[in-house]
C-alpha cells in the first residue's frame, strides 16, 4: 500500500502544474465564461489572448514576463495582445499613452517588462515625467522619438478606443485576460499570479485541443 500511494505521489509530481490546476479549475469562480462570445480575431488555428494589466500593478509585474515567454513557447498559435488598462484616472491614462507610445515605436514588447519592473522596485518614479524620460532614453528610446509619439493622434486614438474595448470585454481589474472572446480570468486574492497564470494556460491548452479535433 505504502508502495502505491509513493507511486501515486510521484506521478502527481511530475505532472506540470498547470495540468495539475486542470484538476480543479471552477467557472464562475476561478474563471468567467461569457453567455455570449465577445468579438475577436481569433483563427482556427491561432488563439487570442488579450492581456490587460497597468504598469503600477504588482501583480502585472509578477504575471507579465512569464505569460510572454509561455505563449511564444507554445508548439500551437497564440497571439498575445497585451492592452494598458485605462480605466480613467490620470495615471492610468498616463500609463496607456506610454504603452501606445511604445508601440507606436516598436518598443513595447522590450520596454514594458523593464518598466513593469522599475516601478514594482521602486527604482523609477512613475509620477515624473522627466524621470520616465530620461530612463526611458538610457534604455535606447530617445526623449525626442519618446515626446513626439506619446503626442501622436494614433496614440491618443488608441488609448480612447481602449477604454471602449475594456466595457466591452468587462474588465473592471488587472489583470484580467481574455481569451478567444470566450474565457475571461480576473487575477484577485483568490487566484492570485501564479494560480492565474495556470488557469490561463489551461484554459488556452483546452482551447488548442478542440482546435486540432476541428
């Protein structure tokens, strides 16, 4: 009997612990479905995730660089479509200008981590400006290219069309992800990042096999 509970444990040990999660992951609880499929451009053989988070979240910081690594990783298609969370104070909105900014620049994908984690490390104050400038220009995005694309039409018209999406995808917290219109995950006390990181990785794995049965 001792010989098959050690047995038993060391198969549980070495299953992933995303698949473990698989076990006792519950809707409504762990995880949204919504009664009618939000819009994506999700593919049959490419899975949408979008990702909302804001720079000043602790969380976002734990959360983001994994679940970047995990979908670039993935033997079938994700696209990772990370989106600043705007819900309208003045700091998010600042934060939102930075990430379209960013893009706009071709910098997000490399910035955003750097910055998520200088402002968890207190090591930037995301409250000044010219701190954000000039630590953004020692990490090769100069104050001139910076100025002029956080003042570009195409970055304001993106973080107002953010603002839109969130009402539609009903994210009232970061971070929260959506999956394929489909799925959505709210990090909170109750799944915090490591459990919300699994849940997504669940959920989106789901998803990849009714994809290749299709």
């Amino acid at each position: 009997m001792k010989r098959i509970i050690m047995m038993a444990l060391l198969v549980l040990l070495a299953v992933p612990a995303f698949a473990q999660e698989a076990m006792n992951i519950v809707v409504n609880k762990d995880f949204t479905v919504y009664e009618k499929a939000r819009p994506t451009n999700a593919t049959p053989d490419r899975i949408e995730i979008v990702y909302f988070y804001w720079y000043g979240s602790p969380w976002a910081k734990e959360i983001d660089r994994d679940l970047r690594t995990w979908v670039k990783t993935r033997p079938y298609g994700v696209k990772l479509i990370p989106a600043p969370a705007a819900f309208g104070g003045k700091h998010e909105i600042f934060g939102a200008r930075i990430f379209f900014a960013l893009e706009l620049l071709g910098k997000e994908d490399e910035i955003s981590p750097l910055l998520l984690e200088a402002v968890s490390q207190r090591t930037l104050n995301f409250d000044s400006i010219p701190a954000i400038i000039k630590w953004m220009d020692a990490r090769g995005v100069p104050e001139k290219d910076f100025l002029r694309a956080m003042d570009d039409p195409r970055t304001k018209a993106s973080t107002a069309r953010v603002q839109d999406v969130m009402k539609i995808y009903g994210v009232v917290s970061v971070p929260t992800v959506v999956i394929n219109g489909k799925y959505m995950v709210r990090a909170n006390d109750k799944v915090p990042p490591q459990r919300f990181l699994n849940i997504v990785k669940v959920l989106t794995q789901r998803l990849a096999e009714t994809n290749q049965k299709r």
